[in-house]
C-alpha cells in the first residue's frame, strides 16, 4: 500500500512555519522587488528568521533578476511523498522487480531493508555526520 503524507493548506502552511524545520546552509532571498517574490520559497523563508540568528545564506543580488527569470528561484507549494514500499515493485515485470529487490537488499541490507518495507524506519532520513578527530574547524567539547 502507498502511503502519502498529508499536506496542508500552502497559506497554512506559511504562516505557521517553525524556522528551526529549514535546513542549515538554506539559501535566502531578500529582493521583493522580484516578479515571483512571493510565490518563492527563498523569499518568503526571510519572514521567519529569528532574531537570535547571526548570520544567513543569500542569494547574490546581482544575479537576481526583477522578470522573474532566477535561477534561485524555488517554488512555496507544499510536495507529497510517499512513505512505504508495499507495491513499489507491482507494476515492474518481474525479472526487473528480482533485479531492483536485490539491489535494494545489497545496498541496505536485509534487516534495513524491511524495516524500510515496514515502516520502522524512514528511507529518507539522514545520518548523523561522524567528524574525524583532529579536523580543522570542528570544535571538541572538554
């Protein structure tokens, strides 16, 4: 079975958008003088910065264009995914499906593997990022 994760109204959405969600590095954008200013995403995440923030990302001005023709440009509507991989393989031929099945068993293992199929685990979810010790720039605690 296909799940798909419920999205709400796009205003909704907006409007109750919790900064902490936006992913570290985002880039913003600050021209309002843009034709699509405020169906994108990067302007319209510049709402919401909190004052406790130093410092953002930003698109360069210069290469911002008032047409509506920027390469920065993301769009504000909500996207649904799928969660779940009940009939991933249904309508694949079945020699095909055998092919994918395995790869997905090789790449992630067996017991990941239907722990994804279950839904016990996100396929979608990041792992944590493991630093080396002694690297430039990366604070220890002690």
């Amino acid at each position: 079975m296909l799940y798909l994760k419920n999205t709400e109204n796009l205003k909704d959405m907006i409007e109750k958008l919790d900064y902490a969600m936006v992913p570290t590095g985002f880039v913003h954008c600050f021209n309002g003088n843009c034709k699509n200013a405020n169906r994108c995403l990067r302007h319209q995440i510049v709402r919401f910065i909190p004052d406790t923030l130093w410092a953002v990302s930003v698109v360069n001005p210069a290469r911002t264009s008032p047409t509506g023709k920027c390469a920065a440009f993301m769009a504000d509507t909500p996207v649904q995914y799928a969660v779940g991989m009940d009939h991933l393989l249904d309508r694949i031929p079945y020699q095909e499906a055998k092919r994918i099945k395995q790869r997905l068993l090789m790449t992630y293992g067996k017991n990941r593997f239907y722990q994804f199929k279950r839904k016990e685990r996100n396929l979608l979810a990041r792992r944590p990022t493991v630093y080396p010790s002694g690297l430039s720039g990366v604070r220890s605690r002690g």
